[in-house]
C-alpha cells in the first residue's frame, strides 16, 4: 500500500468516525454520557413558578369557612347505618367500642383532645376556617385547626415511591385540573394508630382521598367552593366513602396562631376524667 493510499484510507475512516451519529461523533458532543437527570425544582423555586402553564380555571386563594350542612353529624360523613360503609373487622371493632362508650356517656379516643394531628379529612370537614394561597405550582393551605399545612402540589410531580416517602397526617396531595374541576389525589398516610376519619372510625396507611373541587355560586350569588370526596381504605371498609360539603369564601376574619397545648387540654373533661376511654 502506498503513503497516498494510507492517507486516503486514514481520512476516509477518519470521516466515517466523525459522520453525525456515530459513536466518536457522539463521545466527542458529550452524547456518548449517560443521560444526567436535573435535580427536582421545588414548588417555590422561581425556575418552576415561571414554567409556561394554562390559566387556572379558578383561584382558591382566600380565606374559607365550612357551612354548617353536615348529613348525619359526626366530623365526616355522618354515624348512622345509612351512610357508612361496611366496616372490615379492624374498623368495626373501634366503632363498636365509640358506640358503647357513648352510650356510657363516655369519650372514646378523643386523640385530637391529647394534641395528635387532626389530618386529613377531619380538617376538611371541621368547623375552622381555613386560608388557602394558590400559586401555579401548588395551593397552600393552613386550617386555623392546630394550624394544619396542606400542600395540593399543581406542578406536574407524581406521588412519592411509597417504600421512601414520608408520611403524615395530611397525606401527600398532587392536583390536576379537567376542564373547571380540580382534581386532587391524596395517598401516603400516616399509620400509628392515630388517625382517624371519624369518631370511632380509624384510617390506615392504605387510605386514599379524591377530591373534586368545583367554584359554584349559593343562592345569593356569592362564591362557594364544593369539594366532592370519594374515600377508599380497604384495610378499614369496603368499597368508597362519599361525601359533599361546601365552603364560603370569609372576607372579614383572618387565621390566627391556635396551638394544642397539653397542659391546658389536661383540664379538659375529655382528656383527663375517667370518661376518656383510651
């Protein structure tokens, strides 16, 4: 082979190398690199609030109030056979002892009495107001009960791996909206025992709340807020748990620090006789 020859093969090999899509080319743009995926920007970072979205259909923002329509009573959606679901053993065996200590004129595990979180639903269900502040990315809430922080994360992330995630009493909520609905998916509990939905009904780990949530007008046309819940928790009931209920927009109170202090809920029938059935 001549010294003209080699160098025309040289090059020729050397052009095929470097032609656009192949490995060399690739290595020598950085295209060869496993792929680096970008740290996750928070719901406040301003990178992910200038994010281009569409308008939501509506703005939470402000302070609401529950209206007092509550089918049945309870915190929830109400005691009587008519409205709960079938409870599986675990749950029923809790019911029956509420139900048993309240005809004792007793109180039985009034958690929230000895300053364990309420949680969701309970402070959605409540009569507290509740601020809510609606950004692009997410809607914070701060109920005036205990001052509880939700979080409904609008930004397109998925609920945590349930093997790392970190669960509370709140839950972790991610929203999305169809058409002049707001979507809210809540999962990731917490599971100590310490939860509840309602007087004598507990909540596991596996509970999961939707929410749909809806700007209507009332009667005299001012703005009310629906929120529709479907509850499931197969390891506490079988099927879904339903349940309506409205809120009012309050445009004359704000949300003011309100703690749960042990050494004044001591003096409390609830939390310290021997009504208090534990």
């Amino acid at each position: 082979m001549t010294r003209s020859t080699r160098r025309a093969l040289f090059a020729m090999l050397a052009a095929l190398a470097l032609a656009p899509g192949s490995a060399l080319a690739q290595a020598a743009a950085g295209q060869g690199q496993p792929a680096v995926t970008p740290e996750p920007l928070s719901a406040l970072a301003p990178a992910n609030l200038a994010k281009p979205r569409p308008k939501a259909p509506f703005d939470l923002t402000g302070n609401w109030f529950i209206t007092g329509q509550v089918p049945g009573g309870g915190w929830l959606f109400g005691r009587t056979a008519a409205v709960l679901p079938k409870l599986k053993p675990e749950a029923q065996k809790h019911f029956d002892a509420y139900a048993a200590a309240t005809k004792d004129n007793k109180v039985y595990r009034d958690d929230i009495g000895q300053c364990w979180p309420p949680g969701v639903p309970i402070i959605m269900t409540r009569v507290w107001p509740i601020a809510m502040m609606q950004l692009p990315t997410a809607v914070y809430m701060i109920s005036e009960f205990m001052d509880s922080l939700r979080v409904i994360y609008l930004d397109g992330r998925q609920h945590t791996d349930p093997d790392i995630v970190v669960r509370t009493f709140n839950g972790e909520s991610i929203g999305h909206w169809e058409g002049d609905t707001l979507v809210v998916d809540t999962r990731n509990f917490i599971d100590n025992g310490h939860h509840w939905i309602d007087q004598g009904i507990p909540a596991s780990g596996d509970l999961r709340i939707i929410e749909r949530i809806k700007m209507v007008k009332d009667a005299r046309g001012q703005d009310q807020l629906e929120i529709e819940m479907t509850l499931t928790d197969p390891k506490m009931w079988e099927g879904e748990w339903k349940g309506t209920r409205r809120w009012n927009r309050v445009t004359d109170h704000d949300i003011q620090e309100v703690e749960c202090l042990p050494d004044l809920n001591e003096h409390l029938q609830s939390t310290s006789s021997g009504v208090h059935i534990r």
